[in-house]
C-alpha cells in the first residue's frame, strides 16, 4: 500500500471496525483502551496492517511514496515513522468513533469515516497510473524501463499482501463479533 493512503486507509478501517463491535463497547463500562476491541484492532495492525505498510516502503519504496520524491533520498526513520502513523491509524480510527458505535450511530460513523475515504478515493484516482506500473524514481520521471505492474516482483508482492490483509480483517472483524455472543454480566 503506498505510503500516502496508508494512514487514511487504516482509520476509515477502524472506525469500520468500530461499527462491528458495536456490541462489545455497548457492553463494556470500563477504560475504553483497556477494551477487548481496542486490544484485538491493536493487534491486527501491529501484526498485519503495519507489515504490509512497512513492505512496500522496503522494498518496493519509490513506488510506495507513488514517484513522488526519490525514495533513496528519505531517511529511514521517516519510513519508520509514517509505518508506525499509518498502524497507529487504525486503533485511533476505532477509538475515535468508539462513542458513535456505542450508541449504534450508524451516521455520525459513517461521518467519520467519510473525509479519509473521499481524500484516499482522490488520491487513487489521481495516481492511477503510478500505481499501474513497477519502476525506480528515475525511470518513472524519464518515462523509460517502467514495467506494468501485473509482471513484476511488485504484482506479486500487492496480491500477496492483499491476500495476508484481507485474511487479517476477516479474522479481526471475527473477533470483534464474537464479542455480541458472551453472556453479558
């Protein structure tokens, strides 16, 4: 996932994931971070979500920042941190939107989660073709050696990730509904 949606991306996730533990935040009066949903969204991104992220600006890292700024020029740590932003996106989206799923307000959710959707929406349609193509910085902006990207390591590598992700938010979001079927005290 490119760098750029990475953050908006996780935190239209997690108010989703808000909205499918509705039940549980409806059930639980205690401290909101030390919540069974809190802790299970927080897991998903460290151990899914922020891998995927960190992959793609490891190895992949001028197409993640989308031929924008030459990814060898980028120190480290700010990959590093924008990793650690966009992982941290998710939890602060759940946690955010927490009080409107536990009042099942679907609208005031859907309010939330729509200003990073439509900025992401944006930015995809305006980076179509970055994204369609494998290449470095220089072969991008010299327009020469770019392969598209169904052929390439980078293919592989986004339906790959595509596939650990999606199979992370069915377990995340099987989790978090299995919470609506505890007996409540």
């Amino acid at each position: 996932m490119p760098i750029l949606f990475a953050p908006l991306v996780g935190f239209v996730l997690g108010v989703a994931l808000a909205w499918v533990a509705r039940e549980d935040f409806a059930g639980d009066d205690g401290p909101l971070i030390a919540s069974r949903p809190v802790a299970i969204v927080t897991g998903f991104a460290i151990l899914v979500y922020s891998p995927i992220v960190g992959y793609f600006v490891a190895f992949h890292g001028d197409w993640a920042y989308l031929y924008v700024w030459p990814w060898n020029h980028i120190p480290s740590a700010v990959d590093l941190a924008l990793v650690f932003l966009s992982g941290a996106s998710i939890p602060v989206g759940l946690m955010v939107s927490s009080h409107a799923a536990r009042a099942k307000k679907l609208g005031a959710l859907v309010g939330f989660g729509a200003p990073p959707t439509v900025i992401a929406a944006g930015l995809f349609a305006w980076s179509a073709r970055r994204l369609s193509v494998s290449a470095t910085f220089s072969q991008f902006r010299g327009d020469f050696g770019t392969e598209p990207i169904a052929s390439s390591s980078l293919g592989r590598g986004v339906l790959w990730m595509a596939i650990v992700g999606a199979l992370g938010i069915v377990w995340t979001v099987r989790s978090l509904d299995r919470g609506g079927d505890r007996p409540r005290r």
